[in-house]
C-alpha cells in the first residue's frame, strides 16, 4: 500500500496549533534554530529488513498479522516508515533471508518508495539448506580451511548481491567463538578471522567499505573472536582504508563508556557505522531510547563534537542502522519508536552550546560542564524533530498517524493474519 498523500495532509492539518504553539516556545531559546533544523531534516537511518516482523527469544514466536511474506513487501513497509517520518528511507539486507528475485525490479520498487540499499549484511552463523559444511564452530575463524573459505565465499556472494542493488558497504558479524576455556587458541582463531576478512576485503569495490561489527558475548558464551572495539580496530587497521568498524550498543559489557568508545573510533578515522538499539542487561534489541536515553544523547553528543572535528556530515559520513527487533509490539510502530527516539538524542546533541562546554572543560569547571550538557538534554526537542519532519512532508505524530489510518488493518487485509517475516 502506499500512503494518500491528502491523509497526512489531514492529520497534520488536525495537530498544527498545537504543535505551532510548542515549536514557537522551544525555538526561542535555539540559538541555532535553521542548522538543527536543515540536519533533523536531511537526517536518514536504515531499517533492518529483518526488524519488520515480530522478534522472537528463544522461547518462542508470537507473530502478529501482516507481518511481510516477502523482499518485495518488506520494502512496502519501509516505504510506509518513510512516507510517515521521512527519516527511514533505507534498507538493510540480510542474506540469505532477502535474496532478490529480480535485481531491476526490486531496484525500481526501492526507488517508487524513495528507498535505498544500505549495508548488506552476511549471515555465517546459521546453516542454510543444502549448504556443504556446518558453522556449529565458527565460520572465518574456523579450524578448517574448508569452512573458512566456504564462508568468504558467502561474503563475496553477499557483496555482489549489494553490487546489483546499489549498496556500498558489506556488514560482517559473526557467531565465532568458544564456550569453554581452552576450546579455541585466541591467536590461531584472530590470526585465520584476519586471513578469511582480507580475502574478502579484496572483493571489496572501490567505493566500497567493509563494516566489522563486535559483540561480547553470546551465542559463545565464553570468548568471542571480534569481541570488543580494540580487536574490531586491529582488523580494521590491518585490512586498510576501506575496513570500519561498527558499533552496536547493545554489544558491550554491562556499564561500558560506549561515548567514549565512539569518540575515539571517530578520532581515528574507522567508525563506519552503528546499531542503534537499547538494553538493560546485554544484546537485549529493545527499542532505541526506551531504557537509557541519557546514554543515547551522550553518544550523539560525541557523534556531533567528532563529526564537526573531522569536517564530516550525517548524509556523507556514516552508515546508521537500527538493530532493534523484539516480541511484544507492532515491528512498525516500534520502528517509528525507535527513529523518533534516535533523532530527539541528535537535536539534543545539536543544541549544546558547544562552545561554552569547550571553555568550561578548558577550566576544570566541572559543574558547568554537567550544567551545559543537562541543559540540552533536558529541554524538550520534541517540536523540532516534529517540525523537520512535517517540512519533509511527514506526520507530525508518525505512530499515531499509523492507528488512525488502520494501517496494521489495511496490510493484515493484504496478507493475511499468520504471516512469518524472515528474520531472527
Ligand atoms: C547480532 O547480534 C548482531 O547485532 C547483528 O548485527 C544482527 O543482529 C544480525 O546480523 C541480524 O541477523
Ligand atoms: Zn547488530
Ligand atoms: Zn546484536
Ligand atoms: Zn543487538
């Protein structure tokens, strides 16, 4: 389905006094009214295509109706994402759950919802059918050669998919590691993930980059082979300019300084993307801003203060992804969250005075630092995240837009009411 242009019209139409009387107030202390505003406006981040069906936990798998059977109305969903926030007008594959049919069309139906493809991620921790040798002890880090190259071979296919689409980046994660001590010797498996990674860096295309995604733990539960930040950046070094590494939040021990993680990646030139999504106790997936949104807004902030230093912006830096996916809401509504969420902490980062913080921390004026980044985070962007987006042609309020319009009703009618995305 795509959304009539005349019912976001209608919506807004019901909702601009109010939202007029709430921007006036908050943009009369935005000193930098028109830059927040032009960056909320041209801000985008990828929707997972395998977000858009319901999550489940090893528990069990409570799909909802009108989940996408398919590539085609995957997209059709992210189509509807973006028509309402104007922000999610990119997709991440995920194969081998989204193989294209047909590259063209699938091309040309992105295109009609204004989408497009974003880091294609390959998959080496689960087996597929038919596939030859198992990954039940790793895949690029693994003992034999044969399963090593059966898994570059993966990637390379995985690359070449994202070629036909228009993608520009390869995201690796994998599963690789040891339960128990003494199962894997640490140098042998980093040493083989490096060897395995440059055969597949080499497939690389110019104008292509690599993504190298960490996480501490689980599914192994005693070491992962790209555990932590440090041993995603060895790599990335060691491969060269095109190798990034890419931050998950919820891929870190409990209590890490991701903000501080961040600044240093994007000091050194090798943060290439993120995972945005939140958690109170490990890789829990939940909806970005839901648990921790101070921690959120501290990275932007950090993502502000770097990418200013370095001379970079949103559109050419950095690919931004969600990686949310969970078992109790509908995936779109939770989507609409989490977008929401991410660009109230960005307009949060883009009001510090950052002037005033630099002086402040140049003093050991420990209070008016704290003072200063409070002072953003506590003032209420909401308007002007409303304000950029029904510029853009969006819905002031996206999630209550999607009820009025029976938009869940509408896709359940299409598809049916025991539908099965693809997805974890
Ligand atoms: C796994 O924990 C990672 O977050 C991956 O980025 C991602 O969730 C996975 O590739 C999706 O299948
Ligand atoms: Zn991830
Ligand atoms: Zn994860
Ligand atoms: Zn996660």
């Amino acid at each position: 389905m795509q959304l009539d242009r005349s019912v976001i019209d209608g919506h807004n139409q019901q909702r601009i006094k109010e939202h007029q009387r709430k921007f006036e107030f908050v943009s009369a202390d935005v000193a930098n009214l028109d830059e927040v505003l032009q960056k909320l406006t041209a801000f985008n981040i990828a929707i997972p295509s395998w977000a858009l069906g319901t999550g489940g936990t090893r528990f069990g798998r409570f799909s909802g109706g009108g989940e996408p059977r398919n590539l085609e109305e995957k997209i059709e969903d992210v189509g509807l994402l973006h028509a309402l926030n104007r922000s999610s007008g990119a997709i991440s594959l995920h194969i081998p759950w989204d193989i294209p049919k047909d590259y063209k069309a699938t091309r040309e139906l992105a295109a009609q919802y204004g989408i497009q493809f974003d880091a294609v991620n390959s998959n080496t921790f689960q087996d597929q059918p038919g596939q030859a040798l198992s990954y039940k002890f790793g895949s690029l880090h693994h003992v034999d050669p044969k399963v090593r190259k059966q898994a570059v071979e993966h990637n390379i296919e995985v690359i070449r998919h994202g070629v036909e689409l228009g993608s520009k980046a390869l995201t690796v994660w994998l599963a690789d590691g040891s339960s128990f001590p003494g199962q894997l010797n640490f140098r042998k498996a980093f040493q083989r993930t490096l060897e395995s990674l440059q055969e597949i860096y080499q497939a690389l295309h110019a104008d292509w980059k690599m993504l190298i995604e960490y996480k501490a733990f689980e599914p192994s539960f005693y070491s992962t082979t790209i555990g932590d930040w440090g041993q995603s950046f060895t790599l990335a070094n060691k491969l060269g300019p095109k190798a990034y590494t890419l931050v998950d939040l919820g891929h870190h021990l409990a209590n890490a300084n991701i903000e501080q993680i961040v600044s240093l990646l994007l000091m050194e030139g090798k943060l290439g993307g993120f995972h945005f999504n939140d958690s109170k106790y490990a890789d829990d997936d939940l909806t970005a801003g839901s648990i921790k949104p101070y921690q959120l807004f501290l990275i932007f902030n950090e993502l502000v203060e770097g990418m200013d230093a370095r001379g970079m912006d949103h559109a050419t830096g950095l690919g931004w992804m969600i990686d949310a996916s969970h078992n109790l809401k509908d995936p779109l509504e939770d989507l609409m969250q989490s977008v929401e969420a991410i660009k109230i902490a960005y307009a949060q980062a883009l009001i510090v005075d950052r002037d005033a913080l630099n002086t402040a921390q140049e003093q050991n004026d420990v209070t008016q630092c704290q003072e200063i980044l409070q002072q953003a985070f506590r003032t209420d962007v909401r308007p002007l995240v409303a304000q950029a987006r029904m510029t853009a042609g969006g819905a002031l309020d996206p999630v209550q837009l999607f009820r009025e319009a029976g938009i869940r009703k509408t896709l359940i009618g299409s598809r049916g009411e025991k539908t099965v995305a693809t997805g974890l």
